[in-house]
C-alpha cells in the first residue's frame, strides 16, 4: 500500500491543522477505539437485547527513524518547551493533528488533538536511532479522498539521526565502547476524559506522576562496572547521564542533539549471559533538576539543502 504519515501543530486545541509535515515513519498503528456498550435488560431471553457505539478515543503506537527537526515535532506535543537551543519539560498545551495519506485509494484518516503519552528512544549498535511513541487523542474520521491540505517534507528529512559515533557519557566518562544499546522512555501518564454530550474525549489529562527511565546493556561483564552500579544502588547516589547524537557522521559537520538526564538514580543491575563472555545492563530512574529530568539539547548548523 502506498501511504503516508503526516503530523501537523495545531495553533489551538480544537483546530486541526491543515498545513503538516510528512514523518519517516516505520510504524504506524494509531486507530480509534470505540468502546460498545450492551444492553443490561434482562427479559430478552438468551440474547444481549441490544448494544450502542459508546465512548470513541484515539490511541495507538508511531515509530519513526527520527531526523532532529522530526523529533522536535514529538517534543512539542510530548510536554516539551524549547527555550534558546533546549527543549525542557513544560505544560501540556501544543496538540497535533495526524493525517494517514493512502495516496493510491484515495482515503485518509484523521486524528485530531493528540499527545504523546510515552515515547522511547532507542540506541544501539549497527543502526539508525528509533523512536517509537504511545499517541492519545481526541477525535478520528476516516474520509474518502485523499487529505486536501498541505502536505510538506522536512528539511533534513535526508539526514536522520544515526547510532554510529554516538556517546554515552556518565558522570562525564565516556562508557560508548562499552555498550551496545542505550533505551530512555518517557511516561507521560495521560489519559482521556469524555462527557455526557459527546462520544469524545474532550481533555487529556495526566493521571498519575510521569516518570523518565534509562536502560543501559553493556557488551561484556566487567567486575568494576558491576561493583560501581551495585554500589550505587545500595547508596542511593546519583549521577549524570548524557546521550550526544549527530546527523553526520563527519565530526565538523551538521547539528548534534544531547540528550541529558541530570539526577539518575540506579533501580536494577542484572548480570546475563554466564555461559558465554556475559553482559551487564544498568536500569536508572532520571528524578528532576530545577523541574527537569530529562532535557534536548540542539547545537550546530543544520545541513545544507
């Protein structure tokens, strides 16, 4: 099939935008969700005497080998402000409309007023950064013909954000020739909340506290590594956690964007693989600095087009 994902920021909740953005996404399974509801009547014999369509709720997962300019556009609707070259936690009050194009058939769906509930990042060896994201919204339409707005390709849609010569750095050390793959997810906690008069969701709220979680798989066991992580989970010590990721593979050239979590406290050390040369990973909680646990950092100059 021959289809497109799109997502555009809506200037106001309640507008869909009309001018979007195509994503490089590799999945797609956002959907509306309609809950129905069975009659409780019980003089209709055997049977369910009837049911009606209630509750209809937009969810589901999009994944994306994300360029820097497509991973902002998640940021925006994932509670994040830019402030200067920073992206720091902020107010849920950006929303998104996300447009799947089937361009062949002639028919498109709509998703109106959504955030992003989780996001993940995933970095490891031998691949492109992915991006997968847990999206709620507000209202769905599937629409014959294909979307009448404006739809734009990114500008560095050709320069995603690549694994090969990505640092991890701890506690201002550089452990990237240690590890073979670094995982930060965001829980956001969102849900959605309906009314008597609409089948819709009409707010996106956060249910419960967010929490950012790093997780970090080491190629081999190392005794020291191992003793230190321990150490720190029986402290209850703290350190920095920085991931720097470029769109070019030459050092001079292109944007980087460091992803830094400030307080990370270690929750779980697990050692594998004992038949062969072993492995080790390291699950941390990142806790909040000045109200952030987790920023986006952009430096550089964006590649010429």
């Amino acid at each position: 099939m021959e289809t497109k994902v799109l997502l555009g920021i809506q200037t106001e909740k309640g507008t869909p935008s009309t001018t979007l953005k195509v994503l490089p996404f590799t999945d797609f399974g956002v959907k509306p969700d309609v809950n129905k509801i069975e009659s409780k009547v019980l003089s209709s014999g055997r049977w369910t005497k009837d049911t009606f369509a209630g509750k209809q709720s937009v969810a589901g997962d999009l994944g994306i080998e994300p360029t820097i300019n497509s991973l902002e556009l998640l940021l925006q609707i994932a509670g994040f402000k830019k402030s200067t070259d920073t992206y720091k936690s902020g107010a849920f009050d950006k929303y998104a409309t996300i447009v799947n194009d089937f361009t062949n058939d002639e028919m498109h769906l709509k998703y109106e007023d959504c955030l992003v509930n989780t996001i993940t990042i995933t970095a490891q060896q031998e691949a492109f950064l992915n991006v997968k994201t847990s999206v709620i919204g507000m209202k769905s339409s599937a629409n014959d013909g294909k979307f009448a707005g404006t739809s734009e390709e990114l500008k560095d849609k050709d320069y995603p954000l690549i694994c090969y010569g990505a640092k991890l750095i701890s506690e201002d050390k550089d452990e990237s020739a240690t590890v073979e793959s670094v995982e930060i997810t965001i829980n956001n906690s969102l849900e959605g909340k309906g009314g008597l008069n609409t089948r819709f969701n009409t707010k996106i709220v956060q249910n419960g506290r967010g929490s950012v979680e790093a997780t970090i798989n080491f190629n081999s066991f190392d005794k020291a590594n191992y003793l230190k992580a321990m150490k720190m989970l029986t402290d209850n010590s703290t350190i920095k956690l920085q991931l720097e990721l470029k769109e070019s593979l030459e050092e001079s050239k292109g944007r980087k964007m460091t992803i830094e979590l400030p307080r990370v406290k270690m929750t779980n050390v697990e050692l594998g693989d004992l038949e062969g040369a072993g492995t080790l990973t390291r699950t941390m909680s990142a806790l909040p600095v000045n109200g952030d646990p987790i920023t986006f950092k952009i430096e550089g100059t964006e590649i010429a087009q």
